[in-house]
C-alpha cells in the first residue's frame, strides 16, 4: 500500500460518510497527476513525502473541504469534540454502572434499576447538552486546538488495514449485550438457571453466584474497552494488549466456573452424562437439574475454547505486526485511478 493510498485513507476517515469516496477520489487523482508532473512515473518515496507534507496533514485537508461559517462545530473541533463527548458518556455511563452496583450490593436497594434508568435518562442528555454547548461557543469565538504536530511526517501514517477498523456494529451490540448481562448478574442472579424439567420448578445457579463480583468487574471492562474503541476506530498495540488482558482474565474465570460445576456434579452423582439419564426415572428433578449443570458446564468449556482462539490469533496479529516488516519500496510505480 503506497503512501498516497495511506494519506488519502487518513484524510477520509476525517470526512462526514455521504461524500467521503468523491472527495477521496478526487484528491487521490489530484495527488497522482501533481506527482507525475514533477517526478514522472515512477517517483521516489522521498518525493511522494515531500509532496504531500506540502499538501498538508490529513486533519487540515479534511477541514479544507467543509466551510467554516456552517457548522455549529466546525471540522477544526469536532475531532476533539468526538474525543471528548466519549470521555464524558464514558464517564456518566460508568458512574451509573458504579451506583447500580453499590446499591444493589451495599445497600439492597430492590428499586434500583429503576433509579439507574432514571439518572441515565437524566445525565445522559445532560452531559451532551453541557459538551455542545461549550463547543459551540469555542466555534463562535473561532478557537482552534492546536492538535497538528509541527512537523507533520507523513512516514507515520497508518497503515490502511481492514482488518484494524473496529466494526462498530460489533461493538454497539456487545456493549448492549454485555450491560444487559450485567443488570441480571446484578439485580436479578436469582434468574439465572434453567427450569429442571417442562412444567417443573425453576432451579437457580448456584455456582455463578459464587463469581458474580469477578464476572461484573469483567463485563464492566469489556463496556469501557469496546466505548473506548467506538472513539478510536480503530485497534491500536494498547487495546490489542488491553483485549488479551481481558480474556485471560474471562478465561480464568471461566476456568473457575467449570471446576465449580465439575465439583457441584461430583456431589450431586453427575460423572457423566450417562450416569445422569440412569438416575432421571428414580428422581426426575435432580435428574433434570444434573443435566442443566451439565449444559452450563459444557457451555462454559465452549467459551473459553473460543475466548482461546480469539485471543491466540489477536497475539499472532500482534507478532505479525511487530515483526512481519511492513517497509514501503523506494520507488514506488504509480496509476491513475
């Protein structure tokens, strides 16, 4: 991937979606006949830097696009007003978390989720109505951050890989799944379990109990890394090293969870499942609830198979890129698109 390709990719990703692929295309064009007429075909890599340090940083051709004089926040800002308004929803989304936690563990509150969904109904539009507006005056006084490096290299432009773009879908849904999970771990652990047989009585986990603080503390940072990812874009070397933390730790806990049910089977005659479908016709209910242990069991062994995988290929990502190279040619044959 030429370094043109890099700078033009950065440049997008500073650009709103509905016009994003015009301009790029246009730049891309622009870039590639200025080059042309002055180095010819095949130019240097040091001549590819040298014109796009004259074109500028991505942020400021980004911003070039987008008159001012429109915008309640203007290209200038909105970078660091995106940093900034995740900061704060971070902020409030992990405060609520906190109260939640505090006042079903602490203080035994039974009404408490209904008085976190009040405070995030609250704070939340709160907190984004106190950013815009800050942002607003700093747009009408014309306050420019000074967030461009003084010597902008464009050596250091990111690799254009698709495979380090976060899906954000992926992520919205898993922090949504993930907080819901954490509301039924929290506020509601007698629900999970399984019903021991259809029409029978409803039988509540009592291993997952014993893990519920260590498997909050997991999902609250897998919350905070996928938020933070969303402002990000993409996977950098700290969240890589981030997410393997994190599933190590989910790996241990699950490690636990499974000599837990290993343990409660053991007590229970549940070796195995056909030991299990021998005693169902003398006690059809700790029959049933054997095999509901035995499916959790067996689901949480599914995990961390999984959680192993995902976390053995994001080292290999890692590795691959720390040493796989990734230097760029000194001449650098160029068409145009």
């Amino acid at each position: 991937m030429s370094l043109i390709d890099r700078y033009v990719h950065e440049v997008g990703r500073h650009l709103p979606r509905t016009n994003r692929a015009d301009i790029q295309a246009e730049l891309r064009s622009l870039l590639i006949d200025a080059l042309e007429d002055r180095a010819g075909p095949d130019p240097t890599e040091a001549e590819i830097i040298t014109l796009l340090k004259e074109h500028g940083s991505p942020r400021a051709v980004a911003a070039s696009y987008h008159p001012e004089g429109q915008y309640l926040i203007g290209p200038a800002l909105y970078p660091l007003f995106r940093l900034v308004m995740g900061i704060v929803l971070a902020a409030v989304l992990g405060a609520q978390i906190l109260a939640w936690t505090v006042a079903a563990i602490i203080a035994q509150d039974p009404i408490a989720p209904l008085h976190a969904l009040d405070g995030l109904l609250t704070a939340i539009p709160s907190a984004i109505g106190s950013v815009v507006v800050v942002f607003a005056i700093l747009q009408r006084f014309e306050v420019r951050p000074d967030v461009e490096e003084k010597v902008w290299d464009p050596k250091k432009l990111p690799k254009v890989d698709e495979v380090e773009r976060v899906k954000r879908g992926e992520r919205i849904f898993g922090i949504v799944m993930s907080t819901l999970i954490l509301v039924v771990l929290v506020f509601f652990p007698q629900w999970i379990g399984f019903v021991t047989f259809p029409g029978g009585e409803f039988f509540a986990n009592p291993i997952i109990t014993q893990y519920i603080v260590w498997i909050s503390i997991a999902i609250v940072a897998s919350i905070g890394l996928d938020i933070y990812l969303l402002w990000q874009g993409r996977w950098t070397l700290p969240t890589r090293l981030a997410k393997i933390a994190m599933n190590l730790l989910s790996i241990t806990i699950l490690i636990l969870l499974i000599q837990g049910h290993t343990a409660w089977l053991a007590d229970h005659g549940g070796g195995g499942w056909i030991a299990t479908f021998k005693i169902l016709p003398e006690n059809i209910d700790g029959g049933f609830q054997v095999i509901g242990m035995h499916a959790f069991r067996l689901a949480f062994g599914v995990a961390v198979i999984v959680t192993s995988i995902e976390t053995l290929v994001m080292g290999y990502r890692m590795l691959r890129d720390a040493f796989g190279g990734g230097a760029f040619p000194i001449t650098i044959p160029l068409q145009k698109r």
